[in-house]
C-alpha cells in the first residue's frame, strides 16, 4: 500500500470468457485481489485453474476472439485498465505494467538479435536514439547477470540458454522501469539452480527499484521464496488468500490444504504423496454450489447450496468455504 493505503493494482470481479463451438467457457469467473507497492503476491493454483487468463487480462492481452473480458475493473495507479483507449492503453503496456512469460523462446523473435529486441522498448517508450538504446541495453543486460553483455547483445535467442534467454526477457521487461512486473511460471522450463539464480535476480531488482510483482506458479517452493500475500485460486475462482506466512502456518480452505499435502517434504516419515484426487473441472462443467464439492475430502450436500461466502479469517485471510478448518 502506498502512504493513502491504497494498492498499486487492484482487480475486481474480473470475469473472462472463450467462444467456443460447445458455447462460452468462463475462464475467470469473479476474480478480486490487490498488489501493493513494492509487494509481490503469488497466485497460486493448477493447470487451468485461470491463472495465466488473470495475468494476460491486466494488460488486455486476452486475444479478442474467441477470449472477451465480461466485466470487473483493472485499476492501476487509480486507472481502470479495462476502460482506457488502445492508444493509452500502448503507453501503459511494457513502460509501467511488464510482463515476463514462462518460455522466452516463443516471446523473442528467432531473426532479430537480442539486443535489437530489447533496444526496440527502448526506442518506443524511452525515445531513445539507436545508439544510446544499444548502451542502455547493454547496461541493462550487465544488470540481470548476462556475461560478455557488449557480445552478447548481437546474438540470436537460439544461441543462448534457456537461461540467459530468461535474462534476456527480464531485462527487457525492466528497460522501462515498470511499477508492476507481471510474471507467468517464468522459472517454470529451467533447472533448479537456474530457477533460484533468476528468483534471487527477480528479487534483487525489486528490492533495488521498489517494484512489485505478481507472480503466477503452481510452485509452492517458489511461493515461499518470493511471496509477500498468497491468492490461492481454483476453476477460475480465488478460494483463499493472505499473507505468505499465514497461510503456510494455516491453511483454512480443503484446497489448499491438499496443495500442501501434495508437496513434497524433507524429512517426511514418508515418502508417499498425498494427490488431491480427481481434476480441476473443465470450463463447461457446472457444478451447484461450491466448485471444489467433488474433490472435497470434508464437503456434504451443504456444500451444492450456492457460491461459497467469502469469509474473513483475520486481518488479511480470506476463505470462499462453507467449512474452512478452524471455523
């Protein structure tokens, strides 16, 4: 929060849906959260619980068609995102709000060098002369651990690591000095001591600029390295969220506890993980009630009576659950 209290980017009621043949699949489906300055909330959940949809709406970058934004407001820096022109929208994309996304293979252009991709931001946002954006880039690759940068900058993405084309990706995400960096599982197709290199970098720089982030992973490891606050979200809805600590000391909602469970543990009597049984549902699955009932180790026909409420936990815990543990 800034020194008014109020949170650099706040959604709310953020609903999203595809047009497909079978009908419209909702995607995200009455998504609410805040970032503060200088914070990093992880959104945490499985594959095709509406994470990376969440990230892609608060740039507009949800294709239109077949996706479309049904309602809910984006405010960023008091600016509702959704509302605002494509042109003012342009200046806000990539300069105050960036994005990293999880494989920079297919976000950096294989005939352009990497140097020229990353200098291209610069030019546009910064107006910056050919020349000098080539300076700034390399300066900006010596900043996110490139070696050799003055080289480096004339290279092809396929002659570089999937690593340094990370790097890459970072440092183009921070040539404007963005207030919010969006991240999508960007550790997600490294190794492990690659993947701690580029989250010790991540938070470096956030500490060094005073940015925030908003980190999409299913990576409970990653959560506890990074996260500040938690939202915890499930076929398209968010199911619990608080601070980092709070959550890892007690979670409350029957999803997250098996998030937990499943997760490997060092020193654990047992090697044997616990899955959390069945699937995240698909779009076009309706279920009365709340949409976790045919997973839920703990539900009962109380369960189908409509939308979980949204209870308060504590100052800043919040559980969509009929049954949340410790109620």
């Amino acid at each position: 929060m800034n020194a008014r209290g109020e949170p650099l980017v706040a959604v709310e009621d953020l609903r999203v849906a595809f047009s497909t043949a079978r009908g419209l699949a909702r995607a995200v489906d009455g998504v609410s959260f805040s970032v503060g300055p200088g914070e990093t909330l992880c959104l945490v959940g499985e594959s095709g619980s509406g994470k990376s949809v969440t990230a892609l709406s608060i740039l507009r970058l949800v294709p239109e068609p077949p996706g479309r934004i049904l309602g809910g407001r984006i405010l960023f820096e008091g600016r509702d995102l959704l509302a605002l022109p494509e042109r003012d929208l342009r200046r806000v994309r990539g300069d105050r709000i960036a994005m990293v996304f999880q494989e920079p293979m297919t976000s950096l252009n294989p005939v352009f060098t990497v140097g020229s991709q990353v200098g291209e931001v610069l030019r546009l946002h910064r107006g910056l002369p050919r020349a000098a954006a080539r300076e700034e880039t390399v300066r900006l690759f010596r900043e996110v651990g490139i070696p050799a940068p003055d080289s480096r900058v004339d290279e092809y993405p396929h002659r570089l690591s999937g690593g340094m084309r990370q790097r890459v990706m970072i440092a183009m995400a921070l040539a404007c000095r963005p207030s919010l960096l969006v991240a999508d599982e960007p550790t997600t197709a490294l190794d492990v001591t690659i993947q701690k290199e580029i989250l010790d970098l991540l938070r470096r720089i956030q500490v060094e600029r005073g940015m925030s982030i908003l980190l999409i992973t299913h990576d409970l490891g990653v959560v506890a390295e990074m996260a500040d606050a938690v939202a915890v979200m499930y076929a398209g809805r968010i199911v619990e969220s608080a601070r980092a600590e709070e959550l890892f000391a007690g979670p409350r909602h029957p999803y997250t506890q098996g998030l937990f469970k499943s997760r490997p543990r060092l020193g654990a009597k047992s090697a044997r993980l616990e899955p959390i049984p069945g699937a995240v549902p698909g779009p076009f699955e309706a279920f009365p009630g709340c949409r976790f009932r045919p997973r839920c180790p703990i539900g009962d026909a109380g369960c189908e009576a409509g939308e979980p409420p949204v209870e308060q936990k504590g100052r800043d815990h919040r559980v969509a659950c009929r049954k949340p543990e410790g109620a």
